[in-house]
C-alpha cells in the first residue's frame, strides 16, 4: 500500500458507524457546522439520488430536498468526521441507480414510493428494539377477519325499547 491509501484507510468509518441505506430512501443527516469557535449539528432531510464509490474511502451521496419551492442537493462524503449520523426515515422503492429525473418534476410527482413492508417482518423488528430477541414476538397475520355480526334481532329490539320510552314520556 503506498502513502496515501494507508491514510484514507485510517479516515474510514467502521461497518457499524455506517447506517445501511440506498438510493431512493428518505434520510435525515446529521452534519456538524463549524461556526467561528462554536459547534453545532445541522440536520439535512431529504431522498438519497445516488450513492458514488460504494462503501470505499472515497464514498458520498447525494441528497435533495425541495426547500421553498427550490430544489436543494448537497453531496457528504460518507466517511467524513462531519457526518454525525445518517437516519434512515422511509425506504424508498426505485429501479434506478441515479435519480437525477427527479430534477425535473414537481410536487407529488416527485414523490419516491415507499417500499411494502410485511407484518411479519414488522413484528420481527419490533422484538428486535424491545427486547433484541426476534422470536420473543410471535407472527401474527397480516388481516384478521372480522367476528360475525350479531345477529338481526337485536337491531328492531332496541328500537322497539326506545318507542316505548318515548311513549312514555308523552303520555306523562
């Protein structure tokens, strides 16, 4: 190894400091502003439109964000200090490996689907942030059908109670 990729080795964050996300997912990043001698986080929300150099030292992604009818990217790099934390807030379902058509469109067109989700795998990520045990929560399915309606009598009995009241009331 020469110089240089020893370094950017050492720059690298591990496997664990890196939140797993892809392109198409809505996240929220935690970067670090350095204003003067003060420290502050900024939190940019928005979709990921592409990802460059996988999980290598060079890594970035892109996120965009439309802010007062403005579209808004900003490119991190993954491995920077400045980058607190990449919070995943929805999966997004795409085809593509770059976004950049979402330039282009406007309101609910640019919208990114959410990616289905089954109960099953809910529920077993529900035990996992409970108690870090995914069998602790059993499976249950994903409609459950509804109980039998009560029978039709019941319906005309309740009527007939409150004419009677009723009849009562007028003739005291």
């Amino acid at each position: 190894m020469n110089l240089l990729q020893e370094i950017e080795q050492g720059q690298k964050k591990s496997a664990k400091a890196i939140s797993k996300f892809n392109v198409g997912d809505t996240v929220r990043v935690h970067f670090r502003i350095v204003e003067g001698d003060k420290e502050r986080i900024q939190i940019f929300e928005g979709v990921v439109i592409g990802r460059k150099g996988k999980e290598g030292p060079q890594a970035r992604f892109t996120v965009r964000r439309v802010a007062y009818n403005e579209g808004v990217e900003r490119v991190f790099p993954l491995h920077s200090p400045r980058v607190e934390k990449v919070e995943v807030v929805r999966e997004g379902h795409v085809r593509r490996a770059k976004l950049h058509y979402l330039r282009e469109l406007a309101g609910k067109a640019a919208r990114v689907k959410a990616k289905g989700r089954s109960a099953s795998k809910k529920a077993e990520e529900l035990a996992l942030a409970v108690n870090g045990d995914p069998d602790a929560v059993e499976e249950t399915p994903a409609e459950v059908a509804p109980e039998e309606a009560a029978p039709e009598e019941s319906a005309p009995e309740a009527e007939a109670s409150t004419e009677e009241a009723s009849s009562e009331e007028k003739s005291s």
